[in-house]
C-alpha cells in the first residue's frame, strides 16, 4: 500500500474520491431531508432521488467516449464543475423544480466523476493489485461520505439547508483544484479521429462487451442487485424511516456517518480478503446481509437496535471497488473504461426504476412493506447470482500473497 501511495497521481486522484464522496454525501442527505420539508409523500421524495441517476443513463457511455476522448483529467475537472454549479442551484431553490434541476447537474457531475476517476485508478493499479487499488478508491469515497453525513446533520441544525448546500459546493471547489494538479497523460487516440465517430464507436464497443463478455453481464447483474439495499434505501426511504421514529437530522446525519465508517473498514480490506477467500462468495454474502438487515429494520423497536443493525449493515457496502476490481481482473486494458460506463449506465436505468416503484408502494401500503418487499427479492437474487457464476464464470480462488 505504501508504494501504490509513492505515485503522486494515485495520492491526488484518492483525495479527488475522499472530496468527491464527501460533497456527494452532504447533498445525498440534505436533498431528501429538505425535500420532506416541502412534502411529506414518500413518491415525491423518489422521484427527486431518483431523478440523479437519469443522468448516468443518458450520459455514462458518452461520458466514457470523453473521458477516452479528452483524456481522464479533463473529464474529471469537467465533473467537479458541474457538481460545483448544482450546489449553488440546491442553495437557491425554494421549490421541487429547482431541487430536480440540481440534482440532475449533480448527476451529470457523479457520472463523469465515476467513469473517469476509477477507470484511471484501473489504468494505474499494478498487476494482481486491482482489487487492492480499488479497495483503497472505494474506502477514499467512503471516507468522504462519512464526514458529510455528520457534517451536514449538524450544519442543517444551527444553520439552515441554504448555508449547507454552499458549504458542498466549497468544497467541490477544493476538489476542482485537486483535479487540475493531475500529471496530463499523453493522448492514446488519433489526433484525427472524429468525436462523433469515437462516440459511435463506443457505443458499438460497449454493446460488444455487454453482450458477449459474460464476466461484464454478470458484474452488471450483481452491481444492480447490489444497489437495491442500503446504496439506494440509505439515501431514501431509510432517512424517512429514521425521521418517523423521531430522529432529528443531526442524529441521522450521525448514524449514516457510522453505517458509512463501517463501509469504509470493510471497502479499505478488500486487498487482504482478496488473497484469502472467494471475492464472488464474499461479495454475495455481503450483498445476503445487507438484504436481511434491511427486511428487519422496520421491525426495530429502539434506538439502540437501529443503531446496531444499521453499524451492520455497513459490512454489505462492498460492492462498487469489488465489482470494479472484478472488471479489471477480466476484460482487457482498454475495455475498462467501456465496463464501468456500462455498470454506471445500468444503475441509471435500475435506482430510478426501483425507487419509484417502490415508492408507489409505500404510498398505497405502507414504508415498511418497500423495506421487507426488496429484502425478499434480493436473498432470492442472490441465490441465483451464485448460481450463475458457478456455471458461467471462471474459477474464482484467491490472489496468491505477494513474496
């Protein structure tokens, strides 16, 4: 880990993750919290969630196109601005319109920040380190998003929403600076190539990979059965859930940044598991417990099992540097910017969808019937995730140790 920290761009582009996480996390919080101020429909609140990951279904592959195009750095600037641009709309908005507006310049931001930022971090992890240079990504952002929860909560509480949402877009500023202190990487395409046949032609190269690779359908399978828990719930209707059993924005400001400390611990391990188990087993088991915990959270009486089970469920939050390793580890170098493209355009199509149906209904049952309906359907995908690699996939053993 120590060498891998040696390269100045590996050190810049985690900092770029830990700021971009943290700025994601303060307005993935604040969003919901100050959309349940405005209405109390649980629909209301899943169309502005859902609404951000529109965005990555129009723009994750043209998103890669640039970000092969221009180069990573450029597009990796080009996000932090427009996350710095819909901060200052969230800041301004008085009603739904202009939240959706900015959430949907935050998402255009998100996805050109994803695609480029971890397809370089591929690009400059050693041989057999994939899953420990993605690891290390994934607990950058996931250090990120702990701060912002807590910091948000308690920003909200003695300041007010307008003061918060400036204080994100600060510091996407200080993320935007990072991103231009990035070595520039000399350009792999032919100068004369034109941006619409390069954009053409990825689009053929990604239906290529999604429909004939099938370690890229699987990740794409159990990276979009993965989001159905906590990444899409902790972001909705959970924070619903905690503020009908009482909990003020601090406290669940406090408690997603606990659920998010977990998932960092168990994100920055992933290079030590990797070299001493099954990633696939590991990851569906991960997957498994962050469904039955999520089927028995409406089920909670007290505070302190709240606490306890949602510190848990943090364990589960492993999927995004697995499924990244994964790719990594199975299709070629110049196929990985296509691949997480590809899972981000997936989870675009999958949030949204879910979420709304979802929120349709707890708006004709009830909030917990959305909780203990998506815990039933996941266990039962996972099953059949497991399955499917068993039979499809390579042999999956561990990493031997270096030395």
């Amino acid at each position: 880990m120590t060498l891998l920290l040696e390269n100045r761009n590996v050190t810049l582009l985690l900092a770029c993750c830990m700021v971009f996480g943290l700025v994601l996390s303060l307005t993935v919080l604040l969003v919901p919290l100050y959309g349940l101020t405005l209405s109390k429909s649980v629909l209301i609140l899943a169309v502005v969630v859902g609404v951000r990951p529109l965005a990555s279904v129009l723009l994750s592959l043209p998103m890669g196109a640039f970000s092969d195009y221009f180069g990573r750095r450029s597009v990796i600037i080009g996000g932090f601005t427009f996350i710095l641009i819909g901060c200052s709309v969230l800041a301004a908005a008085q009603s739904y319109p202009w939240l959706l507006c900015g959430q949907i310049l935050i998402g255009m931001g998100d996805v050109g920040l994803l695609v480029a930022a971890y397809s370089l971090l591929t690009e400059l992890a050693p041989p057999g380190r994939q899953y420990a240079v993605q690891g290390m990504g994934g607990a950058a952002l996931q250090l990120g998003t702990i701060l912002g929860p807590f910091a948000g909560g308690f920003a909200v509480r003695f300041l007010g929403f307008q003061p918060a949402f400036l204080a994100a877009g600060a510091m996407a500023l200080s993320g935007l600076l990072l991103a231009t202190s990035l070595e520039r990487h000399p350009e792999s395409r032919d100068p004369k190539t034109d941006l619409r046949k390069a954009l053409a032609d990825y689009h053929k190269k990604a239906w290529h990979l999604l429909t004939r690779k099938s370690a890229v359908q699987w990740a794409v399978a159990f990276d979009s059965v993965a989001h159905l828990t906590w990444p899409n719930f902790g972001i909705s209707f959970y924070l619903a859930f905690l503020t009908s059993a009482g909990f003020s924005s601090a406290a669940a400001g406090s408690l997603m940044s606990v659920h998010l400390l977990v998932a960092t611990l168990a994100q920055g391990s992933l290079g030590h598991l990797s070299r001493r188990a099954s990633m696939i087993t590991i990851a569906l088991g991960a997957t498994l417990l962050g469904a039955v915990t999520l089927a028995i959270t409406p089920l909670l009486q007290s505070a302190a099992l709240i606490v306890a089970v949602t510190c848990v469920a943090g364990l589960s939050r492993i999927q995004w540097p697995f499924v990244l390793g994964f790719v990594a580890e199975n299709t070629a170098p110049e196929e990985r910017a296509t691949s997480v493209a590809i899972l981000n355009l997936m989870w675009g199509w999958t949030s949204p969808c879910t979420l709304f149906l979802l929120g349709v209904l707890a708006e004709k049952t009830s909030l917990s019937a959305a909780f203990y309906a998506t815990g039933a359907l996941v266990m039962l995908l996972v099953g059949l995730l497991w399955l499917w690699a068993r039979r499809k996939l390579p042999h999956d053993s561990p990493a031997p140790s270096p030395g």
